[in-house]
C-alpha cells in the first residue's frame, strides 16, 4: 500500500501523524480574538509593530511553521539580514486602514509542497538582503487612492537586483513525533552578504491568564549549543536537537510591559528579548544566561557567498537519540519519495506536466493552510481572572449573541495572513480539493461547523469572525454531497453515517432559513449580501436607503439549491434507511414551491424573472410605493443557474415511497408539475430534471454568460456584466445617485471594507458552482442539445463542451502562454514569468482581473481558488468523454 495512504487509513482526527502540522497563523495581530478594545477596533488596537513585544491571547504566529494540534508548542524561523531595525518573525502586512484596496500581505513566499499528514512538507521565504522596505511599503500605500493599484513589494526595488535570500523550510516526520527540520539558505544576489538565522521553539502563553488547569508554566532548557529540552504539563517531554549552531538564546513569551505600556515587566527577558539581543549585537542584556525560558531560539550567524548557499538540520522528538542526525538525509528523502508516491497515483488522470505541477502546488497550499483556531466567545466578552476587565462596552459589541461559540479545532484557512479565522462559505469550498486529498479530514471539516459549539441554537451557521451573525450563501450542504461523491469515488463506498451525521444539523440550518429569511412568507427570500460584498447598489446587509426589504434572485436561488442538495442527500441515505424518503419528499416539495415562486405562479406582483432583459433581478419593495426590479445584470442573476439537480429512474425505483409521492404531486398539481422535465431515451428510460430554469430561461441566460462582451472573459465568467464599462448602472435616492461600473480589479469603493470586489472580477467558487452547474445540465439534456459558444460566434457545442471550455478559462490563469511564458496572474511582473527563482513558484489569489486575469486581493487564498486543482481533474475526464464521444460518432 502507498504509504502516505497507510497513514491516512488510520483517520485520527489530528492525532497520530496529524498531530503536528503548519497550524501556526501566518498573522494573529489584528484579528478579532486578539482585540480587546472597547470599540471593536482589532486593526489598531494590537498592531504588527506590538506583535514582537506582546504575548497573544489566543494563538501564535510564525514564518513557515508548525505546532501541535492545540497550539501549545511552536516552532518556527526568525531571519536577520544585519540591516533591519528588528528581527524577521512574521510576514508583514498592511491593515485594512493602511492600505488603498483593505489589508494585504507585503512578502513573497511560496507553498511548495506538503502530504496530507504532513509527513513532507516545503516551503519557500524570500527575504531582501537589503533592509526591508516596512517605511516605504507603508507610505506609498498610504498615498494612493482606490482607482491606483497596490504597491507591491516587488515594486520597491529590493528584489531587482537578486539581493534576497531564498529560505527553503523543510519538514519529514521519521514517526508521529519525531520532526526532521531542514532550513537551505540560497544567497541568490552577486555579492557575498550575512545573514542570521534563528529557529525558534516557544510556548503559547497559557499561564498568564488565571485558569487552574493552566497554572504549571512549561520549560525550555538548553544544553550546551545542541539541545533544548521540553517540558509542558499537557504535552510532556520533548527535546529539539540542534546541530551546529553558534548559541542558544532563551528569553520569556511574555509581554514587555515596559516597551507597550511603559509599566515594569514581570520579567527582563520579555518576548522581544531575542529580538533584541541580536539587533544589538548582545549589547542588550535581555536573554537569560541560565538558558532557561519560555522561548528559545538556536543563532546562526553566517556569511554567505555570491550564489552559495548553506544548510541547517535540527531534529523535533519526544523520545532521547544519542545520534539524532546520523538517519537524517536518509529519512528526508524517504519522505520525498513517498510524497513524490501519493502524488503520482493521485494525479494518475492528469497527464499535462504542467498541469500536474499547478495542481500540486495548489494541493500544498490547501494543506498548509491548515490552522489552529481558538475562540471562546463567552471568556472572550468576559475576560479572564487574573487580567484586566475588559470595558463593559464589549458585552453589547461584537459577537455578543454568540456566547456559546467555542472552538479549538484545526481548520481550514482562506489565508492564514490576509483572512486566519473562520470563515464558513469558504470552508465548504475548500473541502472539494481536500477531499481528494485527504476525505475524513474533508468530512470532519464540515461536520465540524454543525456541532453545538458552533451552529447557533436558533440553527444558523456562524459566518466569520468579524461577524458570525452575516449571512453566508448556504453551500454547506452542496458541499457535503460533493464531498461524498469524491470520498465514495476514491474509497469505492459511500459514508452514509457522514450524511446523515450532516443533514440532522442541516435541517436545523435550513429550517433557520425558512424561518428568518423568507420575510414575507412567499418562498422569496433575502439573505443580505450574502458573501459577495459590493456586488449590489447598496449594502444589501443593511437599512435599506428606501426603506422597504429586498427580494432577492440569489438568496432564492441560494434556498432552491439547498432544497435539491438536501433532496438528494435525503435520497442516498434513504437507500439503506428508507425512513428518509419523507425527508426526500419533503424537500422535492419545498423545492417546487421556491420554483413556482420565482416564476411568479399564481403572483400579480413583478416577478424576479424580467421578460424584457431575459434575466432574473433583485425586487426592492419600497413602503407605500411600487415594487422594482434593480436590473444590474450581475452573478446575483446566474444563482437560479445552480438550483439543479437530475433523478435517474434506477434511483426512483429503489425509493417507492419517494417515487409514488412524485408521481402523485406530477397528476394532482399540475401548476406544479409544469416545472419538471421528463424525457425518455432508450436505454436510459425515464430522467427528471429538477431545477429552476429549463429550456428557453436557460439559453436566455447562458447566451449573456457566455457572451464576451457581457459575462464571459478570457479567464472565467466575470461576477458583473462588462456592459457596465460604458454604461454605468444609476439607481436614484432622493438628491443622490448611486452608481455601479464593471470594475476589473480591485474595488474603488469602500463598501465592505474595500478589501474586495465582485463588480466585474472573476471568482473561482462561483465559477466551479457555474461548471458544476452545467454538467447537471448535461447529464439530463444529453449530447443533442447545443448552445452557441461564445454567443455571436457561430459555434454550437454541447452543455458538457461548454462547461469544458469555461473551465480551460479558469485554468488558464495559472499556466504560462506557449509564446510569452507568461502566466496570466502574474502579468504584470516579468521577473515573476522569467527569472528561474521565481517562474515555477505559483500563487493562488483571492479574485482575478476580469479584463485579463491578473491576480488581486489576499495572494495566498489557495483555500478556493485552490479548486483549481479539482477543475483539473475535471477537464481531464471531460476531455476523455468528449473525445470518446466524437469517435464513438
């Protein structure tokens, strides 16, 4: 058996070789949990400037590293390049105040690799030699406004002239607990340069707080230059050997109280001791001379040559090795060879070199995008023991309704610098891609999100950590299905007990829906902004500026989708458990109503759906005044797309309690009944599709998809018509005009936080629904029902080619123009495309350039954009079926 595979059968939940990982945050200054001011302002009130000098709360962050699944134990790199004012321990950013387009990460670095249980793991850091630019980055962003890109640090200049450092961190477990660590510094610059490194190993500060289960503070003690020895209440013993290193440096991961808030400190070894003692050059007496602490870190000072390079080994076990290095290159290249193993068989279909290298980076970025993440609200609001009370202006801010909110669990990320926290739309995403590579994991994420200490009694889903009262798109259960068909795909069985473990807490959250967000009853619902931020006039989240409620295209959509996600699900587990069938009719009921509903059966009032444009709209309904349709054409549009599902008749035939409830419901409602398709073909026999929009709706819609000058790019189906580049849409409140253009890239306005843009971007989550979309579609129509592609083109092919052709648009992105060599995310910079250090390292970006696909927003949020990876697989099957087709006629 692979061995990789071997270690996944044993699906521990991040225990076993899931124990250790790259659970660390790449930022934990800024975030909610760590904000304890009294106005809910977390940007400024613990600042990337405090983060060296003040102990976090809530967990830890560090430059390529790891740490146990309850964030106890850290280990991770500190650099210096002689020049800076302070130590390299985190990747510096913007906050979302600082920067034009919201908060941004300002390094490069890159997820190169990683097995599911990380087993092998690299990544690479690159660091200038010169000082790093912190003053400069800060300023010019500061100065530009909204309509001016981002000033990058590639645009600084220190990179122009290969005076950086690459930082190749490496990882290989030789058991569960025992962690091989390897760090090759490349000096890539002309000129000789020193540099100092310093692998860290610390505790996150539990002590402090007052909890008696706490109270034992832990212990690091150095030996000589070779050995730290561990010591944690919880954790036990552990040593780090060290090979090689000039000293062992031990200070204290506590707050200098001095330096924040110029009080004593409980300690002269404060956090930044470290810090300090190097960029001092030892001037400064802030490390303990008994080689004790709570943070530890092993120096390494070194000169290194034009284009040499050099490399340091440390070793991580719970269990005494008089030799610890003697197996150590041999235990590394064991781990390579099996990643290299788990790789070649999961990739078996992907026959592209080059699209197999996209697809593994975008695997490794998902995987160490894994993060420990803590949160107890209720401690949270109240504060702990033996610190401070917070102002009493925190129990009526943030998160106040969500007391029962506690999670300590390993997540998946968007991106553990721009968003480290959680976010539930995104996680349901990310489980497409991890459920090829690791399905328990996949399906523990989502079941996890539905437990007590999560979902809110009322049954809604917590959106994310700024406000887990938002409303997010209900993909969860979308998400559910799709993961167990890949699981049942790779494993050969389905997991029922997963399904049915999910749907008892979705039903929760659908009937929360029901309840909440169908304001007037009608099966229409709203929703809010509903994940896509700017897309609407206003902030649909908030008062509206008429007054009045919103109807909304996508929140019904939304809700049409989850009955049939629901529906289906109800009829798999119905299979072994025939009580479900009731459930499976009682959401092929709900789901027709929502049907009816949006065509507007048996309503007077405007429907959703306009005649004139061909084209379904929000419906503002204005107190004492006329109903409208706010005609933006826009992805809130395209939703109703993704309300489809097919039943084959093998499947009703199993099901005679589902089936005669259809059949009843087809003769006895025929208002009803006018929304499913039947069709029949030899050999096949009776199919119904069930879905919003059939035949002429549908062709209406996908003719403006995928028309170039309207929705279909280059890359991907933008998120708003490019009509609006030169016809703004105008929507009129009393003396003032609200305006929305097709916007490209980043946004020009300050909606949302200005962080992001769906006014004419392309967003891989809505693009991956749009083709999973379309291959429902075609698994009813069949190869005999053809649509214009591109629209105005003259060219007919089938939905299934379709769907084939927008997804090669996606791919497209990442993989570099057969002329030019350049990748389309990353057009803008030749050295990105060209130079050998950089051109094969890729980045997985938030959103995309609707005009030409370059990357925009957080640059590693491999989390949905890294459903690239399944649309790779995707296209090589559906190549194989077409092709299979075309010559079978």
């Amino acid at each position: 058996m692979i061995a990789e595979k071997a270690r996944l059968s044993q699906r521990a939940d991040n225990k076993g070789w899931k124990k250790w990982g790259p659970y660390l945050a790449e930022r934990q200054w800024g975030t909610v949990r760590e904000d304890y001011s009294s106005n809910g302002d977390a940007w400024n009130f613990f600042s990337h400037d405090a983060a060296r000098s003040r102990a976090y709360r809530w967990g830890e962050d560090g430059i390529g590293g790891i740490s146990d699944n309850k964030g106890h134990i850290c280990f991770a790199f500190g650099f210096w390049n002689h020049k800076d004012g302070i130590l390299k321990e985190r990747l510096f950013g913007l906050t979302n105040p600082e920067s034009n387009h919201g908060e941004d990460v300002k390094e490069l670095y890159y997820y190169l690799d990683s097995t599911p249980t990380h087993s092998y793991m690299n990544m690479l850091y690159k660091y200038p030699q010169q000082a790093f630019p912190y003053e400069q980055i800060l300023g010019e962003n500061r100065s530009r406004n909204r309509e001016q890109p981002e000033f990058e640090i590639i645009d600084t200049g220190v990179f122009d002239n290969d005076e950086y450092f690459d930082m190749n961190i490496e990882y290989a477990k030789a058991d569960e607990s025992d962690i091989l660590i390897k760090l090759t510094v490349h000096n890539r610059g002309p000129k000789a340069a020193p540099i100092t490194v310093l692998p860290t190993l610390w505790f996150r500060n539990t002590w402090i707080w007052g909890y008696e289960n706490y109270s034992v503070r832990p212990m690091l003690t150095g030996y000589s230059n070779s050995l730290i020895e561990v010591s944690h209440k919880i954790l036990g013993k552990y040593k780090l050997y060290v090979e090689d290193a000039d000293a062992l440096l031990f200070c204290e991961n506590e707050t200098n109280f001095e330096r924040i808030y110029n009080s004593p400190n409980f300690s002269p070894y404060p956090k930044d001791g470290i810090n300090d003692y190097i960029v001092s050059n030892g001037k400064r007496k802030t490390v303990n001379p008994n080689n004790i602490g709570t943070k530890a870190s092993a120096q390494y000072t070194k000169t290194v040559p034009a284009g040499g390079s050099f490399t340091i080994r440390l070793r991580f076990s719970n269990y005494s090795n008089h030799e610890p290095f003697t197996d150590f290159d041999t235990i590394f290249q064991q781990r390579i060879e099996e990643a290299d193993e788990f790789y070649g068989d999961l990739q078996k279909n992907v026959k592209d070199e080059e699209l197999r290298k996209i697809q593994r980076q975008a695997y490794a970025g998902m995987l160490w995008s894994k993060q420990f993440y803590y949160y107890n609200v209720n401690e949270w609001l109240n504060g702990d023991p033996a610190m401070p009370k917070p102002a009493p202006e925190r129990k009526f801010g943030r998160n106040r309704t969500w007391r029962h909110m506690y999670t300590a669990n390993i997540l998946s990320m968007p991106d553990k610098w721009e968003y480290p926290w959680f976010a539930a739309w995104d996680l349901a995403f990310h489980c497409i891609p991890l459920a090829r590579l690791d399905p328990d994991f996949a399906k523990r994420q989502l079941a996890v999100v539905l437990r007590e200490y999560y979902m809110h009694p009322n049954g809604q889903i917590p959106a994310y950590e700024w406000t887990f009262s938002d409303v997010n798109p209900p993909v969860h259960a979308w998400a559910t299905w799709k993961v167990y068909e890949i699981d049942k795909e790779m494993n050969g069985t389905g997991d029922i007990g997963f399904l049915e473990r999910v749907f008892h807490k979705l039903l929760l959250n659908f009937t929360w829906w029901v309840n909440i967000k169908d304001e007037q009853g009608n099966n229409i619902f709203g929703g809010g902004f509903l994940g896509m931020d700017n897309i609407g006039v206003f902030d649909r989240s908030a008062q509206l500026p008429l007054g009045g409620h919103l109807e909304q295209a996508d929140g019904t959509g939304w809700m049409a989708m989850y009955t049939l996600n629901m529906l289906r699900i109800a009829c798999e587990i119905s299979l072994e458990r025939p009580a479900y069938q009731d459930m499976a009719s009682k959401f092929f009921e709900h789901f027709l109503h929502i049907a009816g509903a949006m065509k507007s059966l048996g309503r007077e009032e405007i429907s959703l759906w306009d005649e004139e444009d061909q084209f379904y709209y929000d419906l503002l309904h204005i107190p004492n005044g006329p109903s409208m349709l706010l005609k933006l054409r826009s992805m809130v549009g395209l939703i109703p797309l993704f309300a489809v599902e097919v039943l084959d008749p093998d499947l009703l035939d199993t099901l005679p309690d589902f089936k005669r409830r259809v059949e009843w419901v087809l003769t006895n409602r025929p208002d009803l009944a006018s929304l499913i398709s039947r069709w029949y073909e030899p050999g096949k026999g009776e199919t119904r599709l069930l879905s919003i929009i059939r035949g002429h709706r549908m062709k209406m819609i996908l003719k403006r998809v995928f028309d170039e000058a309207e929705f279909l790019s280059d890359h991907g189906v933008r998120s708003l018509s490019k009509y609006y580049a030169d016809h703004p849409y105008e929507f009129r409140v009393g003396n003032e005009v609200l305006r929305v253009a097709y916007t490209p890239a980043e946004s020009t306005g300050s909606m949302f936080g200005g962080n992001s843009n769906w006014r004419g971007p392309v967003w891989f989550p809505m693009n991956f629904l749009f083709v999973d979309s379309l291959l429902k579609f075609h698994q009813y129509y069949g190869d005999d029902f053809e649509i214009e592609y591109p629209t105005n083109s003259g060219e007919l092919v089938t939905i299934k080619e379709a769907a084939l052709a927008v997804a090669a648009r996606l791919i497209s992105i990442f993989t570099p123009d057969p002329e030019t060599g350049i990748r389309p995310y990353q057009r803008d910079y030749k050295k990105f495309n060209t130079d050998p250090h950089f051109k094969d390292h890729l980045q997985f970006f938030e959103y995309f350039n609707g005009n030409d696909g370059s990357g925009l927003g957080a640059a590693h949020q491999t989390g949905w954009t890294g459903l690239v990876a399944e649309l790779i697989e995707y296209v090589h099957t559906l190549k194989q079926t077409v092709e299979a087709a075309r010559l079978k006629q």
